[in-house]
C-alpha cells in the first residue's frame, strides 16, 4: 500500500501498539501493521484493532507491568 502521509510504500512488520481500552493504556506487542518504509506512518486495519479490543476485554496473559509516568508539557515556561 502507499503511504497517505508521505507517498513511499508500506510494508507489512510487528510492532509495538500503544492502545487505549475503559481508560486504561496497554502495550501491545507483535501487532501487524502495514509500515512506511520512509516515513515510518503506521497503518493498522480494523479488524486488528477489533482483535485487540478483544484481547483485552477477556482475561489475558500479562507479560510484565511498567511505571508510567504522566507529565503535562506547559508550552509557556518552554
């Protein structure tokens, strides 16, 4: 496929997915995704992100727990 942000072509890899769910953020990792080789844009089709969805709705295998931390950026003191 052709990348809509810089026009190079995609090639399909797994990566890591920052997804959201209920307000909750998880790493999710060995997801498809269609990436563009020179920009780097990533593309995930619906249906993976159903699948996701799905995962983690139901009782899954946790791999490992992170610390995150949360920082609001405060564009004026920059």
């Amino acid at each position: 496929m052709q990348c809509e942000r810089c026009h190079g072509l995609t090639k399909l890899k797994a990566v890591k997915r920052q997804h959201w769910l209920n307000g909750k953020l998880y790493i999710v990792e060995n997801v498809q995704a269609e990436v563009c080789t020179d920009c780097g844009e990533r593309y995930f089709h619906a249906k993976t992100l159903d699948a996701i969805d799905e995962l983690l709705s139901r009782q899954h295998l946790v791999e490992k727990l992170l610390d995150v931390e949360v920082v609001r950026f405060d564009q004026e003191a920059a």
